[in-house]
C-alpha cells in the first residue's frame, strides 16, 4: 500500500507541477495585488488591447498571401470615431495616410483611444472592486502581448536580415546632393549601403521575437526586444520616421512583460543580491494541456518565421536586390543636348529641359535630373528590339513622347525623339560605378585618413 501511495503521489507531481518548480506557479492561488496592481493592469488590458486592435499590431499575427490587413483603426467604426474625435477638436477632417505613414488621424485615434481606456478603466476598478487579482486572464493576456511583440520582431527583423526595408541605394540617390535629401531618405540611403549592419540589427530583433515564442525564453526575449525597440524608437525620432506609436507601444510591450520581474531585476543589477526562480503562472492545470499549449505556440511561431521568410524572399525579388532592371541601366551624364537642331548649354533651356542626366534603374521609370539637381520622373516603356523608348506622365492619359535610341558602344546611348512638340536629341556617356565613392567604400582593419 506504501508502494502504491508513493507512486500515486509521483503521477499527482508530474500532472499538476508543485509552485516550487522553477520557473512556473500553479494556478489560479490566493495571491494578493495591491490595489496599484490591479489598477494598472486594468488599464493595460484595455489600452493596450484596443491599441493592438487600432493598429499595425494587430496585422503582424496574421501574415498572408491573401488579404491586406494592417488593423482596424482605419475601418469602421474606429475609422468614423477618430474623424469625429478631430471635428469636436476643432481639427477637421484628418488624412488616414493611405497606406503609409503616421499622420495626424493616427495621434488623434490615440487620444480617444486613451480616453475610453481610462473610462473603461474606472468602470471596471468599481465594478470589481471585491477583486484580489487576476492572475487568470494575466497570464492570458501576456500570451497575447508575447506574441504581438513576437510578431512585430519577427516582421521588421525578417525585412533587414533578407534586406528589404533598407534596400541598396538607387541610382537617384547616388546622384542626390546629401543636402537634399530629407532625414529619413539620408537614413534610408545609410543603412541600405552597409548590407552587413543592416542583417545585424535585423538578426537581433529576429532572435528576439523567436525567444518570446517559448514561455521559458520569454524574459531574454523581452530584454533584446526592449533594447533593440529603443533604438528604433531613437532612430524613428531623431531621423523622422513615422512608426513612432508603433515602435513607442512596442517598447511598452516589452516593459509589460518584464514588469512581475522588476524586483528580480533589480536584486541583480543593482543590489547584488541573489535571486529567485521567475514564478509565473502555468496556462493550465494539468501538464499534458500544458505540452499541448507549448506545441500550438512554436507551431504559431513557426508559422510567422516562415511566413515573413517567404515573403521578404518574394519581396526581394521584385521590389529588393533581385528586382530587375532596365534594358540601358546606368547613370548617363548629358554630352549634349539638341533642342529644335540647335545646341546649347542646359541652363540656358526653358526649365523643363535643363537636364544633365537620365537615369535608368527600374524597367517601368526613367527620370531626368536637371542642372539644378532636382528630378523629373516618368513612366517608361523601353522596346530592346525595335530600339525605342516610349515616355508616359503621372496619369496623364494624353501627354507622351516616343524616342528612338542608339547604342554606338557600351557606355555611349544617344536618344533622338519628340517632346512637348519639341524635336530633342541627346548623346549621353554612361557614368562609370567606380566613380561613386560610396559604392567602393569597404570595411578596412588599417583605415587610412580619407584624402
């Protein structure tokens, strides 16, 4: 009978994990909040919940091939409440943005957003004021910021480490003054020419999601994300850069998670003192529902890896490194230019034919810098066979300009063709790569001062 009771006591131990098992508690117990606690975790539950919903976060978990979504901030009805909020602000109607950028709609939406959360909170703090804890839908909750953040991570580290957000800088950036770029085309240009720094910091954040995929990893994740968001928030700052709720919200995520390990952290950083096991709580009862909840985690986790690997890849081919390019690719500097048979200098041109380079990078675009540095874009069409270069305008469906093109040599291009009814000739010397210094800069053990 001892025999029996001691292996009966053995299988109790193996399903349901006694509170000392480093690393996990078992769950729900009587635990006390101070009411500070319970306070904040309310309003955490609800803003940063709606704020998910609202935004970009949201879209992260559900990577696809089928349909765009990148939150509901921009559909109804949180679409009509932030216009509505801006009307009773006395701001207007405020632009959504389309599909980029971080425009007033998006502060506004935050503010209102803020407001029910703060009504909501105090409703709730009434309404459940008898309340010791919540250690239930706690530990529920951080499932869902573990893996928001996770998949945040995940996304905009798949995008450098396949470098896609940063791609190598165009041919009209390298003939852009620095002066006239703005800070985050300069930042843009920057990161894209160091490949190598670019994977780096992706490989981080990329490594950070990956460990918040796993309860036991959760806290080393929640530290590197932290450190690696903060400096996206900097950047996203100092370089303009319109993620910066995003990346804000992001940082607090991350503080959510580690906030119950607050006092561990400062034991070992600050007061050099030993520390305790982290004791959160386990998803569930018994241990077989726990394995199960483990593998339908990293099988989601897996799920977002490959998904964002398979579609920065797809991306990298068509819009990255490997997106094709122009049948006459290159920098072509005007030798000279023949308006009307007569020659002249370009600044002596009206404005809209003072050029000194056409560009060709994309097989669809050619643009035409004039003497001023300022560019000219066009749709673009080039005809290999029949040697022709059809010209388009924005939307215009009237305005076009067809040239006929001549190679004589490998760095020579001449276009004769009409324009504007204008007869234009041009004879173009192709600008050797080797020239542009940031092209041939590479990292050096003994680096001498630049001449």
């Amino acid at each position: 009978m001892a025999a029996m009771k001691r292996k009966g006591s053995d299988k109790s131990a193996r399903e349901t994990p006694l509170r000392s098992e480093p690393g996990f508690q078992t769950a729900p117990y009587a635990e006390q909040w101070t009411p500070l606690t319970r306070l904040a975790f309310r309003f955490c539950f609800v803003y940063l919940g709606l704020f998910s919903l609202a935004t970009q976060i949201s879209g992260s978990m559900i990577p696809n091939l089928s349909f765009y979504y990148r939150g509901l901030g921009r559909l109804w009805p949180m679409r009509e409440i932030t216009y509505g909020t801006a009307r009773a602000l006395g701001a207007g109607v405020v632009d959504d943005g389309g599909v980029g950028g971080e425009p007033a709609f998006f502060w506004v939406q935050t503010l209102w957003l803020l407001i029910v959360a703060g009504v909501a909170t105090a409703i709730w703090t009434v309404a459940d004021r008898r309340r010791e804890n919540y250690v239930v839908l706690n530990k529920w909750f951080r499932v869902f910021i573990r893996f928001a953040l996770a998949a945040a991570m995940l996304e905009y580290g798949m995008t450098k480490v396949i470098p896609t957000q940063f791609p190598a800088p165009s041919l009209e950036a390298l003939v852009t003054p620095t002066g006239n770029m703005t800070l985050s085309a300069l930042l843009w240009t920057t990161i894209g020419a160091a490949p190598a720094y670019e994977i780096f910091t992706g490989c981080i954040e990329v490594f950070g999601g990956i460990l918040l995929l796993a309860p036991r990893t959760t806290i080393l994740g929640a530290v590197i994300s932290f450190a690696a968001m903060t400096q996206v928030f900097a950047l996203n700052m100092t370089f303009d850069i319109g993620l910066k709720l995003v990346s804000l919200h992001l940082i607090i995520f991350a503080l959510f998670l580690l906030a119950p390990d607050a006092s561990r952290f400062a034991d070992f950083f600050v007061w050099n003192r030993p520390t305790a096991a982290s004791t959160h709580a386990r998803l569930l009862g018994q241990e077989r529902a726990n394995r199960l909840a483990l593998i339908l985690q990293l099988v989601f986790g897996f799920y977002l890896v490959a998904m964002y690997a398979y579609i920065n890849v797809r991306f990298w081919e068509v819009g990255g490194g490997g997106k094709p390019r122009s049948p006459l690719y290159g920098v072509w500097n005007v030798e000279q230019l023949s308006i009307d048979g007569q020659f002249r200098a370009p600044e002596l041109n009206d404005y809209d034919r003072r050029w000194r380079r056409v560009i060709f990078d994309s097989p669809v675009d050619v643009v035409f810098q004039r003497t001023d540095d300022s560019f000219a874009r066009f749709g673009a069409a080039v005809d290999p066979h029949n040697k022709t270069l059809a010209l388009a305008k924005g939307n215009s469906k009237t305005w076009k300009a067809i040239f006929a093109f001549e190679r004589p040599s490998t760095d020579r291009l001449v276009l004769d063709g009409e324009m504007d009814g204008h007869k234009i000739k041009l004879q173009l010397q192709l600008v050797e790569f080797d020239t542009f210094r940031l092209l041939n800069s590479r990292f050096r053990w003994v680096r001498p001062h630049d001449p």
